[in-house]
C-alpha cells in the first residue's frame, strides 16, 4: 500500500499546474473481523480498503476533496486526476481564504509498529474456549491500520500499525452486562484469560437485585474505561487554543490561571504509545511528547497552523479540529489490591456513556453509569446499581476531589470501526474521587 500511494501521489503531481499545491491524506486498512453472539462466531471477513483525501490549495482558496484507494494503480489515478479537475473548478468559485494554511516540506517519517497475534485461522483457537459457559456478544478486529500524507512540496510521512482489539459485552441472565476490552500489539492468552476470569466475577455480583441509589455526592472509583470518557470530552471545547479563543472552552478558568486542578493529574499527548501517527492530516509533524497539564497547571492548548495563524500564536502541530490523538495520564499510588479498601463505602463505576457538557463555563459534564456499576460498603462489592446520572465539574474530579490514580495504567483503543478501523486511544489509570455529584 506504500508503495502503491507513493507512485500515485508521484504520477498525479507531475499534472499540477501553475501554482497548484496538493497534499494528499491516505487513510487505509487491511483487518480481519470475528462477530461473536452467545459465545459463537457468526460472521467472519477480511475487509481490505482505503480513501485519499485531496487538499488543494490556489492562490489562498483550499478545497478538500476525498476518492477511494485500492490496489489498481490505473484506477486510482484516474480517480485522482477527476479529483484534481474538481477540486480546480470548485477552488475557482470561492473567496479567498485569509487563514489557509500554507504547505511545507518538513521531511520524511517512516514509522512502523510491528504486532504479534494469531493469524487468522488460529484465533478462534486462541480465545473462544475461555468464552465457554458465558454468554457474551461483541467483535474481534485484527491487523494493520495505514496512515500516510504526501505534499507537492516533497515532504512524505508514513505510520503502519498492526494491532487488535477484542470488544466483548458479557450478559447475566437477567440482561445485565460487563464490558471487557482487550487490545494490544502483542498477544497474551493469560492475560486474556485474567480479564476473563474478573469479568465471570463481577458477571456474578452483578446478578444480585440492583439497589436504587438516591442522589446525592459520593465517593468514586473510577474504573480506566470510564476515566477514558471523561479525558477524551475534553477534545470537545477543552484543550483546543481556538475554543479557548472563541470564548467556549471548558478550560478557561484553568488557562486564565483562576484555579489549578490537583497536582496529581498530568495529561499530555504521548505519541510514543504507538497507538496512530505523530503527523496530522496535513502531514504536520508534532513532537513525540507535547505537555498539556502538569501536576494541576495548564502549560499548552493544542494549536493548529489554521488557528495560529489566526489568532498569532505558535502551532504544536495539532489537527485542524484540535483534539485529542494519544493523550497518557501519568498514573499515581493506588494498587489494584487496595482499590475497594481504599473506597471503602461508595460507587465503583465500571464504564460511564452519553457525556455532554452541560456548562462549559464551570467545566461541567454530565452523563450516567453504564455496564456493571456496584454499591460498596467497608471495601465488599455489595449489590450492583441501576442507572444513574451524573452532573460534575472537571475541576472537582481532576482538581480537589481527586484523591489518587492507580499505579498501573490501561491503554483504551479508539474502538471505531463504522467506516474505517479508527487509530489512537489513550493511556489512562483508574481514579479515586471524593464526594462525586449523582443527580437523578
């Protein structure tokens, strides 16, 4: 595929005109699929597909424009060159652009993460005997994700990634359900097995009769998943430089040096995860480590060339939209074994969905509980909860009432696969919170 995208973006450079600039996006992926229902395979496939966004800039006008890759070199290119003629008539009718970013060629990259799993054949082998005796539902992806960008100005980066995620739901009789997400580059059936064997146990709490909890604040545990969610909303209207300019960022407060968070939390970008490129659909390359907040204080917000050349600031190569890639919390203290000691009486929250901002001046989200979320009394799962929603501000769950992170972390994989297997993920601990917000 390499190959094949480097000799396209050759062949269709060579028909640029005049002052013509094209920087070319590859998106590619070639993965196995396993779709398990009951604890049985149901469907099977290799999927092997790809899609190449154009962005062509005249004279300070840019269009984008996307076409579908495949393996035939002739095909692809004449699909090219019908992009490039459209992207020439459309660039034609439009204003010019006073914040267009400008290419440039900073180099070459050629970053490749080399996996180890079973090859297709041996995966039902490797892990649907430890789904016996359960009924569990979900999917297997494996294989390599592709990631390249090629500018007209000679500058070629290159990301491969070989990796594979298990997302499975397992079910009590009643309906209940435990999430369990295994991913990696590498495989290892006793750690699957490990997985397995706390989600039969928590599968056995969770068939208890569910106790209603009344609102009100409690202390917290939250489980690496649920912390994942709570990270990566802050893509939406957090650590962007343009929200923050535009007067809607959750992190004002924070930027304007009116409060710190706890001096526990540290978040940054950690591209050295492997988990997707360092380059930007532009090809902009970031550093491999870029600091966002350091034991509680704010030292950058990500900042596209887009939004620097707007606002005169310096760009740390961020995408356009200014979200998180790779973010990594630091991990802290808390052992795994001393996790219900430690919340004594409370909630231990497994998995948390529907987030939303419901006030990005004060940073405050809300959302409910999901999967297998338990009541604890004196450090012992009790009986597991029904729903519940939650109404807090970050600054109290990663400021003052943040009591400690575990010192292991979980890498949490972006799990889309609705168009195309999705890159990135994030590198979370679990987290310990004190006197957390429930409101219905």
């Amino acid at each position: 595929m390499q190959e094949l995208f480097n000799q396209f973006a050759k062949d269709l450079f060579c028909s640029l005109q005049g002052s013509e600039q094209v920087s070319l996006s590859l998106m590619a992926e070639s993965t196995f699929f396993n779709r398990i229902t009951q604890s049985k395979i149901r469907q099977t496939t290799q999927v092997e597909q790809g899609s190449v966004n154009f962005s062509y800039v005249k004279n300070k006008r840019t269009v984008d424009y996307s076409i579908p890759f495949g393996q035939d070199h002739e095909t692809n290119f004449k699909k090219g060159l019908a992009a490039l003629e459209q992207c020439r008539s459309d660039t034609a009718q439009l204003p010019e652009d006073p914040f267009c970013a400008e290419f440039k060629n900073e180099g070459n990259s050629n970053e490749a993460h080399k996996g180890s799993f079973p090859d297709k054949e041996e995966w039902f082998d490797e892990y649907l005997p430890m789904l016996q005796g359960v009924d569990s539902a979900g999917l297997l992806t494996a294989g390599s994700i592709m990631r390249g960008s090629i500018n007209s100005l000679g500058q070629n980066h290159w990301y491969q990634g070989e990796s594979f995620n298990l997302d499975l739901s397992f079910y009590t009789p009643s309906q209940k359900a435990v999430k369990l997400i295994h991913a990696d580059k590498k495989w290892s059936k006793s750690a699957f097995q490990k997985k397995v064997e706390f989600a039969k146990e928590q599968l056995i709490s969770l068939d208890k009769p569910s106790k209603t909890i009344a609102p009100g604040r409690y202390r917290t545990y939250f489980a690496p998943e649920a912390v994942a969610d709570l990270v990566n909303i802050l893509s939406w209207s957090g650590v962007s430089a343009s929200a923050y300019h535009q007067g809607r960022s959750v992190l004002k407060l924070l930027a304007d040096m009116e409060t710190e968070l706890s001096k526990l939390f540290t978040l940054k970008e950690d591209f050295s995860l492997g988990l997707g490129p360092r380059f930007n659909s532009l090809g902009e390359l970031s550093e491999t480590e870029v600091p966002l907040i350091e034991n509680g204080k704010l030292r950058n917000l990500l900042t596209s060339t887009r939004t620097a050349k707007e606002y005169k600031l310096t760009s740390n190569q961020a995408e356009e939209s200014e979200g998180l890639r790779s973010p990594c919390v630091n991990p802290g203290t808390l052992t795994d074994s001393r996790i219900l000691s430690e919340l004594g009486t409370g909630l231990y929250i497994s998995n948390v969905h529907y987030l939303n901002w419901s006030d990005l001046n004060k940073g405050r989200i809300t959302g409910m509980t999901r999967y297998a979320c338990f009541w604890i009394e004196d450090g012992s799962i009790v009986s597991p909860i029904k729903d519940m929603r939650f109404d807090e501000t970050l600054y109290h769950f990663f400021g003052q009432g943040l009591l400690s992170l575990t010192d292991t972390v979980s890498i949490i994989p972006d799990n889309m696969t609705y168009v195309l297997r999705g890159v990135g993920g994030c590198s979370v601990p679990g987290m310990l919170v004190d006197n957390f917000t429930y409101t219905l």
